[in-house]
C-alpha cells in the first residue's frame, strides 16, 4: 500500500490519494479524507458473504453509513470497506479465526464510499448448515471514542511494525 499524494481540500478536510492493493492483486486507488461518519445509536449494520468473502446481503443501514447504494455492494468483495489505516494483519488474524471454523471480533475502521470512515466493532460468524459451510455473517456495534482512541494508537502501532 502507497500512499502517492496528500494535500489538504479547501475545506477542512485533510485529503489523501492512497493505492491500495487487496489479497487478490486487484489495485486501486482511494481517495481518503479524515471526515467521520458516526454509527447510528443503537443499531446494528449487518452483513452476509459467500465463502470467498463476497457480499451476498447488506442491511439497508450499512449501505447508508458506508454512502453505498446496496445493489452497488452486492457481489463485491467485502474488502470495498479496506480503510488503508488498517494493518493487513488484522484482517489476517480475521481469515485465519473464521477459516478455523472460529468467530472473530475486532474493531475496525471502515472507508466509505465518498473517502470518509466510519469505526465499528465487527463480529465475523462462519455460517454453516448441516455441517456445509455457506459463508459468513458480520454484525456491527458501535465503539466508545475511549475504544476508538485506543485501538487509533494500537493499529498506527502494527502498521509500523
Ligand atoms: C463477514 C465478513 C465481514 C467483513 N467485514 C469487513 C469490514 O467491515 N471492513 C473491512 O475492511 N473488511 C472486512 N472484512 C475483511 C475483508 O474480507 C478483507 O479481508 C479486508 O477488507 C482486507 O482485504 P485485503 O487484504 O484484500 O485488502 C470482512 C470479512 C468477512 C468474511
């Protein structure tokens, strides 16, 4: 992941143009600003993929927080959320822990359509029938800042390493 310009809006929203280049060698390139959608109080955003982490449902809210229309979302890979702030080993524990047949929890920071972000604590359920794996399930809660602020510093932290 590079990050090949940063220079500031005439707003005041700091802008960036970073590539990003996903597990599949797909590259491209984002536009990310600092603006911050908040979670919606009390709700859940919820997600369902195949089992190669495509998307196969988005609750109506998900959609509406990551500025996407849900057909726009349908079929994509789940990594259209990849914010470049997050370190590629979470997401490496994350497919390592579901592989495993195993839940994962975690906070994650996600990139919105228009560049903006939006933080939430993601719960990833292996979804089988009958012994058959079919997919996974996501729901989201909201953070506290204080878990925000935290895990801010933690994920800047990996990234280094
Ligand atoms: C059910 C499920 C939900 C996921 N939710 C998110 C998410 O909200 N945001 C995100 O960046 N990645 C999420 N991921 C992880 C992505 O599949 C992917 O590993 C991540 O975005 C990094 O992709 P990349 O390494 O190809 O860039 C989810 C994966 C699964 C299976």
């Amino acid at each position: 992941m590079t990050t090949i310009a940063v220079s500031n809006t005439v707003s005041k929203h700091k802008v960036r143009k970073v590539t990003l280049t996903h597990h599949d060698g797909t590259q491209r390139i984002v536009t990310v600003t600092d603006r911050e959608t908040p979670f919606p109080k009390g709700k859940l955003l919820i997600s369902h993929t195949d089992t190669e982490g495509k998307l196969t449902y988005v609750n109506p809210l998900l959609a509406h927080v990551s500025g996407y229309k849900e057909a726009e979302l349908i079929g994509n890979p789940h990594y259209v959320f990849r914010h470049p702030d997050m370190p590629a080993s979470v997401f490496k524990d994350l497919w390592k822990t579901i592989l495993g047949g195993h839940i994962w929890q975690g906070p994650v920071k996600c990139l919105r359509k228009d560049g903006g972000f939006f933080w939430c604590d993601v719960t990833v359920t292996p979804n089988t029938r009958k012994g058959k794996l079919l997919g996974y399930i996501s729901v989201r809660h909201e953070l506290s800042r204080e878990e925000i602020r935290e895990f801010e510093d933690h994920y800047a932290a990996l990234r280094l390493n």
